[in-house]
C-alpha cells in the first residue's frame, strides 16, 4: 500500500457521518503506521483474499465469533478458503451450521448466545471438546448500540455482547490458543473506541441500569464498549507477553453490514443510502481481521491497534493505552462475572 493512500483514507472517513460510529468527528485523531514497523503493503482496498493470497492454513484452527453475517462470514470463508478448520459460532445452532455449510473447506457451526453467560460457558465446551488448540480466536460478534437503553440481566447490552461475554470466553479459551505454537486472540474493535466513547472513556457507573446522570447517547454506548475490546486486548498482551500467544485490537474499516440493527428503522435506511458510497466492501471488511489472525508479518506482533491492514498508531486524546482504565475494567469484568469464571 502506499502510504499516502493510507493517510488518505483515514482522512476521508474522519468526514463519514456519525451514524457509521467510525466518524463524524472533525479531526484530532491521526492515524499512521506505527514507528518501528513497515507498511505491510497492504492497504483499505485490499481484500481478505488478497492478504491471505498464497498462505497455506491447512493445519491450523481458527474460531470465528458471529460467522453467519458481515465480516465473520467473509473471515470465516477466506480462513476456511486457504486451508485452516473454522470453527464458527452463530446464535443458535441452525444459524452458525447454515453459515458454515455456505463456505468451502472445513468449518465446524458452534452455538453462542453472547446475551447469555450459560451459552459462552457451553460454547467454550463445545469447542474444548475438539480437542484442537487454537491457532487464532476472534471475537468478531458485535451490536451497534441501541436506540433506547437495553439492559440484560443487569447489564446494558453493548457492553454485554460486544465484550464481558468474549471476556468470559477468551478466559475460557484461553489454554488451548496458548497451547497452539503461535496463538492469535484477534478482537474486533472499532475507531469508535477513540472517536465516540465519552471523554472519560469508560463510565464505569453506566454498565449496568443507570444511566450515571448523563443522557443516554447509543453511540457513546457503543464506544465504550469497543474501547474494552481495546483495553482487554492490551491487557492480554501484557499478560501473555512471556508466551508465544499474542494479542491484538483492529478497526476493520465503515463496512455495510447488518451492524446497523438495533438503531432504529431512519438509521437502517440512511445507513443503506449512505453505505454504499463511502463503506468498504465486505471483502475488504474482513482483510484486516484475516491479516491479524493468519499473516506471517503478524506473527509475535502483540497489544497493537490495527487499521487497513497495518500496525498502527492513533494520535489524539484517547484512552487506547490507559493501562489504569485497563486495570480497573478487568477487576469490574470480573467482579460482574463472578462464579462464571470458574
Ligand atoms: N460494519 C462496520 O462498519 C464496523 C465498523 C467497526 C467495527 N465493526 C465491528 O465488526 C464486528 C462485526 O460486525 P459486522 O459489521 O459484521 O455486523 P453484522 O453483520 O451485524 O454481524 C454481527 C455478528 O454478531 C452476531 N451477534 C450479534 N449479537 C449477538 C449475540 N447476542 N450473541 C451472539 N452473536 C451475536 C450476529 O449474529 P446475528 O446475525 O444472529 O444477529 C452476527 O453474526 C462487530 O464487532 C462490529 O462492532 C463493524
């Protein structure tokens, strides 16, 4: 990739509108390939074929969380394409074996129900009863935040689905991905982790009913709980820095998936209008989560931010590196998982 077309990009989607979750601010948050590691030449239009091309992933066997929709799908049949065993986990049994039935090569359907930490405990079984370890487990399944505050047995949504449940999860799965001789735990985040959460980032007093005195803002919502992807993946890095596991956070890119649902019947319908014009094609959605679980130039390459297929740095006011933030969101994951943990 050139560079300039990577600099490009990152200016011409901080103009994307609010409603993608991945702008409509006006500036402040540069983006550029990280000091100390090379343009991977791969850039916003390369295609998860494309950053695959030629790697032979027979062998190795890589989760894919949400596989049956938008950028799971096309990570799930590009992984599968080159040669590894997915393993796909959708809502419901039917769901994820319909998904891996549409892809060739091996996928194996397991069902995950992030709304419910029954459902991660039985996942983590179905796939601890394998028996394979874990080359790469990607925690892909997402919401957008909703229109109205939702809350599930105590616990607002977004946060719920897009990270406590992949908390509980990688926690789970954990020795098989440490198990395999370079384990990958790939988390899908977003820009909204920098450009849409509150400016304290984390409102540790808004994850379960209350709303901690502030209007309820759906984007701000989301935000926040992709910055905990971010955060829960610096935190594995850190942690797992003394083994060949790694882990890594990415922005995939304004994709025109389903990830709109939940946000009211106007947004779907300015998301469809708008998406086509300024979204990166589902392809291209998925380069950037198939470039961090499966690239040689990725292996050992640990607590990054990941954008267009590169190590990244983001400039600005954010909290992607506030190691307190970091601390503190672990010990309130598990102090609201409690015995689930085990
Ligand atoms: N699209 C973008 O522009 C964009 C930008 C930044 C980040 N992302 C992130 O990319 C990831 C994938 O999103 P996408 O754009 O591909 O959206 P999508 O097409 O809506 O796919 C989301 C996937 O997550 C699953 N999911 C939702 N709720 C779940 C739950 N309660 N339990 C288990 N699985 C659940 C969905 O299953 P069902 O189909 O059964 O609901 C679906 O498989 C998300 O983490 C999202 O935050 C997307």
């Amino acid at each position: 990739m050139q560079r300039r077309q990577f600099l490009a990009l990152s200016a011409a989607t901080a103009t994307a509108p609010a409603l993608t979750g991945c702008g409509g601010e006006p500036k402040g948050f540069p983006v550029n390939i990280k000091a100390g590691f090379k343009d991977s030449g791969f850039g916003p239009e390369s295609t998860a074929e494309e950053v695959t091309e030629g790697l032979d992933l027979s062998g190795k066997t890589m989760l894919v969380t949400g596989c049956n929709s938008g950028i799971g799908l096309e990570t799930m049949r590009v992984l599968a394409l080159q040669g590894a065993h997915v393993i796909g986990s959708g809502r419901t049994m039917e769901k994820a074996s319909a998904a891996c039935a549409s892809v060739e090569g091996k996928a194996t359907p397991v069902s995950l129900e992030l709304t419910d930490f029954d459902s991660v405990l039985d996942c983590a079984e179905q796939v601890e009863e394998l028996g394979l370890p874990l080359d790469a487990l990607i925690c892909n399944a997402g919401i957008s935040g909703r229109k109205q505050k939702q809350v599930v047995n105590g616990i607002e949504i977004a946060f719920l689905v897009n990270y406590l449940s992949h908390f509980l999860l990688v926690n789970k799965l954990l020795p098989l991905v440490t198990a395999a001789p370079q384990g990958r735990i790939v988390h899908v985040s977003s820009r909204a982790a920098y450009r849409r959460t509150p400016p304290d980032g984390i409102r540790f007093n808004t994850l379960g009913e209350s709303n901690g005195g502030f209007e309820y803002d759906s984007w701000e919502y989301y935000g926040q709980s992709k910055l905990a992807n971010a955060l829960f993946s610096r935190k594995w890095a850190q942690k797992l820095a003394a083994t060949n596991a790694t882990s890594n956070a990415l922005h995939p890119g304004f994709i025109k998936t389903n990830i709109a649902r939940g946000q009211g019947r106007l947004t779907e319908i300015a998301f469809d209008i708008v998406g086509p014009f300024i979204a990166k094609s589902v392809e291209e959605g998925a380069a950037t989560t198939c470039y961090a679980a499966a690239h040689p130039q990725m292996a050992g390459v640990n607590g990054e931010f990941l954008f267009d297929s590169n190590v990244v740095s983001v400039g600005g006011d954010h909290h992607l590196e506030n190691d307190a933030m970091a601390d503190r969101l672990w010990n309130v994951s598990e102090e609201m998982l409690g015995s689930y943990l085990g």
